[in-house]
C-alpha cells in the first residue's frame, strides 16, 4: 500500500509537472503572440510610412515637373543649366531616398519574416509539446485509472483481512473470557479446598484436644477411683486381717490375667507393627508409582506439547498453503472468467457475422432465383422458337446441352445451400459444445468453492479440537495438583505413622517397665501394683483407638488413591479419544486435498480441452471462410459461365435464323475446329476464369460447326471444379464431425472412431 502511494505521490508530482509546463508554455505563446501582434503593428505603421513617402516621392516629381514647365515657358531655356541641375539633385537624392526606403522595407520584411518563421517554429515546438504532454498526462490519466482500480481492490482485500481479523479477534477474546473465567472458579474451588481443610485441621485439632482431656480425665477418675478402692481395701484388711489368703489368691489370679492380657497385649503390638511395616511398603510402593507417574506424565505433556506445537504448525502449513491454493484458484478463476467473456465476444462477433453473411447469402440465392427464373422465361422462348424451328436439329442439340448444364448449375447451387445449412448446423454444435465446457467450468467452480466451504469448516472443527485439548489438559494439570496435594497428604501421614511408631517404642519401654513393676509387685506384694496395670490398660486401649485412627486415615489414603487412578485413566481416554478426532479431522483434511487436487486436475484437463476445442473451431471457422470464399468465387464463375450461356443462346438464336453455311464455310468451320481444338487446352482456365469470351474466338465458334463439341467442354469444365469444390466440402465436414466426435469421446472414453463411423460420415458428405 505504501508503494502504491509513493506512486500516485510519483505520478502526481509528474501530472502537476506537465501542468506547470503547459502554463509555462501557454505563457510564451501567448507573449508571442503578443510579440507577432506588435509586430504586425509596427509592419503596418512602415508600410504606410512607405506610402506616405511614395506619395510624397510622386508630389515632389509632379513639382518638379511642374517648375520644369514653367521655367521652360518663362525663361525659354536661360536658366535651363541651372535647373536641371537642381533637378538631377533631387532625382538623385530622390532615387537615394527611394532606395534606401526600398532596402529598409526589404529589411524590415526579412526581420518580419525571420520573426514570423521563429514564431511559427515556436508555436509548432509548443503544440508538439503540448500533445505529447496531452498524451503524457492521457498515459498518467489511465495509470491513475488502474492504481485506483487496484487501489480499491487493495481496500477490498484489507476489509476482508480486517473483517477476517475482527472475527479471529472477537473468538481470541471470547477464549481468553472463558480460560479467565474458569481459572477464576478454579481458584474458588482451591481457596474454597484450602479453607475446608484447614477448618478439618482445626476440627481435627480440637478432637485431638478434647479427646486427649477427656482421656486424662478418665485416667483422673480411674486413678482416684483405683486409690478409694486401694484405701477401702487396706480399711478392709485393717479391719478384717482373716481374708489375706483369699485377697493372695485372687492377686495371684490377676497377675495370670494380667500376664495373658499382656501377651495378648504383646501379640497385638507384633500385630500393628507388621501392619506398620506394610504400611511402610506399601508408602514405598506409592511413592515410587506417583514418582513413575508423574515422570510418565511430565514425558506425555512433554510429548503432547511436541505433538500440539508439530501440529498447530503443521495445520498453519497447511492453512497458508490452501489460502495460497484459494488465491491461485481465484486468479485462475479471474482468468477463466475473462476467456469467457473473450469468448462471448467472439461468439457475438461471429453470430453477426454469420448473420451478415446469410443476409449477404440471401441476397444471393434472391439474385440466383431471379436469373433462374430470367433463363427459364428465355428457355421457354427458346423452347417455343425452336418447336416453330423443327428442321435445324443441330440448334436442339446446343438447347438441351445448355438445359442440361442450367440443370447442373442448379445442382452445384443447391449443393452450395446444403453445404451452408451443414456448416451453420456445425457451428450451432460448436455452440453447444462451448456452453457444455462453460457448464462443466461453472461445475468446477461451484466444487472448488464447496470444498473451500469444508475446508473452513475443518479449519473451524480443527479449532475446536484444539480447544477441547487445551480444556482436556487443563483438566489433566489439576489433577496432577491434587495428586500432589494428595501427596503432601500421605507424606504427612507418613510423618504420623512414624510417630506413632516411635510412640509405640516408648509403650513398649513402658510396657517391659510394667512388667518389671509388676515382677517387684509380685514379689513385694504391693498394692499399687494394680493402679500401675489399670495404667497400662489405659494407655493399651489408647494406642488401639489410635490404630484404629491410622486404620480409617489409611483406607481413606487407599480409597482417595483408587480415585486418583480411576481419574488418570479417564484423562488417559479422553486424550486417546481427543487423538482419535484429530486423526479423524487429519483424515478428512488429506481426504478433502485429495478431492481438491483431483478436482483441480479435472479443471485443468477440461480447460486444456477447451482451449483445443476453441482452437479446432478457429481452425474450422477459417477453414469455413476459405470455403465461404471459394464458393463465392465458384458463384462468380457460374455467374460468369450463365451470362457465358446467354451470349451464347443470344448468338444461337441470331445463327438459327440464317440459312445452311456453303461448303466452303464448311472448311472454314472445320479449320475454325481445328484451331478451337488448339486453343481449347491452352486457354481454358482463361475461358472460364474470364469475364466474357474473347471476341474473336466467339466469331470462330459462331461459324464454325464444332459449337456442342465447346460447350460440353466447357460443361465438362464447370463440372469438375463443382465435384472439386463438394469434394472439399465434405472433407471440411468430415474433419468438423471427427473433432465434434473427439470431443464427445474426451467427454465419454467409452466411444472410438471406427471404420463405420469414418463411412457413415463419408456418405453423409
């Protein structure tokens, strides 16, 4: 665009140029002008000036003359000396006077002259210059012309780029709306996650809390309850120290429990220490899954982002090259369109004159059918001079030749209108077969732009697609967030399982140090034994609940896991289902380049055929004017050989009349036969190429007796260049139908052209 600016800038400033130089030169011609009317004036005023002089010479002389007169009268020739002295004087200075006027006009008239000449060489380099700056700007006007008209086409292709480009826009900010509003609720619903679980947390917390106080609590209550009954007991055995054996026994009695509830105890703590331990494997297991996983899945969005990248610049390949195919399609359609217009034109131009020459033709067979009825009207008089003229059978003879060769001519003219009423035939099926290739363009056409339709509905359905990919991995990114925040989850519950651990350690320290309480208390007796078994039943039952805890957060973990796999192996299937539709659309992309290429190739092939068909038929149009020539010299020739005919039915009906020749016109008319005989082969393309028989040789024919033997050669003549010209006819027809028949072939491969085919044209020829 800005090179084409610069351009009109360039030609503007060239136009403003040339005007400046047509003022300037305006200008000079109207100052001389100016100069040439001053001129002029100054021509004017010397001439009279000249003629005032001249006027002044001639009063002078008749003064002269006058005191010339007088003096001879007066003074009788006294003075004669003195005054024609004086008067030679002044005839000289008269005569000088005269020639130095003369020699000043003839000065001035070359200065007007040279002035005029200038002037009129100015004036002529002037109107040159004015022409060719009239052309140049004519030249400069058109160039304006087709910058305008590119111009604006320029401003046609802009509006559709820009409205292409408002369209591409519109749908960029409609995208970049909707990822706006779904990383807005996406971050919702992680703020609104993360408040849930920190409010579980502290839920979690306050539980932990709570259950931890009311569990010392109990303890509390347990432990003062175990020391009122340590007290009742020891009140008791205060007061009755007869039962010390019983309360022996059933001391002994409880530590057995005592010792099973510990092995019990022991069992269960092997128990969750396997347990622990499977937890850990099982930790281990999924440590490494996830880490496999999400190394999987980082080379598979590595992958994916390859594949997407190669294939959104595949498909901008792709696009550019269909828009380059569009563009070529279109110029190409451009083209096609001017060709059917050239064509068009040519039609119109060859129907008018077509049409021009059947009136032209018309006016012919109108002339033709006069002269036939013209030698009719004289055959029918000859006809009746000859019935009242039955004795000259010779004069018969020449009458039915001349009624057998206006026969032959009226068969040469009705063969000449046959081969015109084929040939116009022809040309309507030349018609015909251009509108079936326009058809076939204009079928074209309509497919190159329905497949540019599909085209930009693939383009559409392709976008799509890549916007269900881009959904498909957002969608994939969050899961892989909440698997990592699972992750963190289960690193956390790790972290607490190996407390637990370590807290189960500690009970088991405990544990061997309640035993060996236990052992003294057995030894010693001690009462508080129990509260120290009470404890540890506490603390056994505590450390079941936390198991239980671990036992429900690691089903939780497990489920959440199976959740987790369950939604990886759905965004596995959509993205093999969203693979599949890009194949799919790949597919059909390839399917519909193919359709496009092929129909391209069909395109290409029926305007190559066209263009062949086109150039047989300005073959066969030229072809068709040498013969529309030919036949129309062949039509002169016979209007020649008629007029020919009618000399000599003129000269035969003058002969008929005279009496029977003597014998010595019989030599004569056999020496005249002899001599026509000698003439004949030498000069027949004279007889029937000229314009009327010479004279001399029509005087020898007229007497002589061989007049059938002349007229049936020159029958013979006008017969052979009839068969000549219908022999060239029916070739002309024959190659016509034979192209005609190519064509339908290239329409229809099935058809050949056969030897029948070649014999059926043949004879209709």
């Amino acid at each position: 665009m800005s090179e084409m600016t610069a351009d009109l800038a360039e030609e503007h400033s060239a136009a403003t140029l040339a005007t400046e130089r047509l003022d300037a030169e305006t200008s000079e011609r109207i100052r001389l002008e100016r100069e040439l009317s001053e001129v002029q004036a100054k021509n004017k005023e010397l001439n009279r000036n000249s003629e005032r002089l001249e006027m002044e010479l001639l009063y002078a002389r008749s003064d002269l003359n006058g005191i010339s007169e007088e003096d001879d009268e007066d003074n009788d020739g006294e003075n004669g000396g003195v005054y024609k002295q004086r008067y030679e004087r002044v005839f000289r200075e008269l005569e000088f006077t005269k020639r130095r006027l003369r020699q000043q006009h003839e000065d001035d008239l070359e200065q007007l002259v040279g002035l005029k000449k200038q002037l009129e060489k100015k004036l002529n380099d002037a109107y040159e210059e004015a022409e060719e700056q009239r052309q140049v700007v004519g030249q400069w006007k058109n160039k304006v012309q087709k910058l305008n008209g590119e111009m604006n086409d320029l401003k046609l292709l802009i509006e559709e780029q820009s409205a292409r480009n408002n369209l591409l826009e519109k749908k960029q900010r409609r995208f970049d709306s909707e990822t706006q509003m779904l990383n807005d609720e996406l971050k919702k619903e992680k703020n609104a996650k993360e408040r849930i679980s920190r409010e579980k947390e502290i839920l979690m917390t306050e539980k932990y809390s709570i259950e931890t106080t009311l569990a010392d609590t109990k303890l509390e209550l347990e432990l003062k309850e175990e020391k009122l009954n340590a007290l009742q007991r020891e009140y008791d055995e205060i007061t009755c120290g007869e039962r010390t054996e019983e309360e022996v026994t059933t001391l002994r009695r409880q530590k057995i429990e005592m010792e099973r509830r510990l092995q019990d105890q022991e069992e269960e703590l092997d128990e969750l220490a396997s347990q622990v331990q499977l937890l850990e494997q099982a930790k281990l297991r999924l440590e490494m899954s996830l880490e496999s996983m999400r190394k999987e899945a980082k080379k598979e969005t590595q992958l994916r982002d390859d594949e997407l990248e190669e294939m959104r610049g595949n498909a901008q390949k792709r696009v550019k090259a269909l828009e380059a195919q569009l563009e070529n399609e279109h110029e190409e359609r451009t083209m096609l369109l001017r060709q059917k217009h050239e064509l068009e034109r040519r039609l119109a131009s060859a129907a008018e004159s077509e049409r021009h020459d059947r009136q032209g033709d018309e006016v012919i067979i109108r002339r033709l059918k006069n002269d036939l009825r013209k030698t009719k009207a004289l055959l029918r008089d000859c006809q009746m001079q000859l019935d009242m003229q039955k004795a000259d059978m010779p004069g018969k003879n020449v009458i039915r030749q001349l009624k057998n060769q206006l026969e032959d001519t009226e068969c040469a003219r009705a063969l000449a209108v046959k081969s015109k009423q084929s040939l116009e035939s022809e040309l309507a099926e030349t018609q015909l077969l251009l509108e079936e290739s326009t058809r076939l363009r204009r079928e074209a056409e309509e497919r190159s732009n329905l497949l540019s339709r599909e085209k930009s509905e693939l383009q559409s359905q392709l976008e799509e697609n890549e916007e269900e990919l881009a959904e498909v991995f957002k969608k994939y990114k969050a899961a892989v967030q909440q698997m990592s925040l699972d992750q963190v989850a289960l690193q956390e519950q790790v972290s607490l399982v190996s407390e637990l651990e370590v807290e189960r350690n500690q009970l088991k320290e405990q544990l061997t140090e309640l035993t060996s309480k236990l052992e003294n208390a057995e030894f010693m007796g001690d009462a508080s034994s129990s509260l120290l078994a009470k404890r540890n039943e506490f603390k056994v039952k505590e450390l079941e609940s936390k198991l239980d805890l671990e036992q429900s957060t690691r089903s939780r973990l497990e489920v959440q896991i199976s959740r987790l796999k369950e939604a990886a192996e759905k965004l596995q299937a959509e993205i093999s289902a969203s693979k599949a539709r890009e194949q799919q659309a790949h597919d059909q992309i390839r399917k519909l380049q193919r359709s496009l290429r092929e129909t391209k190739e069909e395109l290409s092939a029926s305007i190559s055929r066209e263009s062949d068909a086109a150039q047989k038929r300005k073959e066969l149009e030229k072809r068709l004017e040498n013969l529309e020539a030919e036949s129309a010299g062949d039509r002169n020739d016979l209007r020649l050989a008629k007029k020919r005919i009618e000399d000599l039915q003129v000269a035969l009906q003058g002969e008929l009349g005279d009496s029977v020749s003597d014998p010595s016109e019989s030599d004569l008319g056999d020496s005249d036969c002899d001599s026509i005989d000698t003439y004949m082969p030498n000069h027949r393309g004279s007889i029937l190429d000229s314009k009327r028989i010479p004279k001399k040789l029509l005087d020898i024919i007229m007497k002589s007796k061989c007049r059938t033997e002349w007229l049936k050669k020159v029958q013979e003549d006008i017969l052979q260049i009839n068969i000549k010209n219908l022999e060239d006819r029916t070739e002309c027809r024959y190659k016509i139908a034979h192209v005609k028949f190519e064509q339908k072939s290239n329409r229809q491969p099935g058809i050949k052209w056969t030897d029948e085919r070649k014999k059926e044209h043949s004879d209709r020829g």
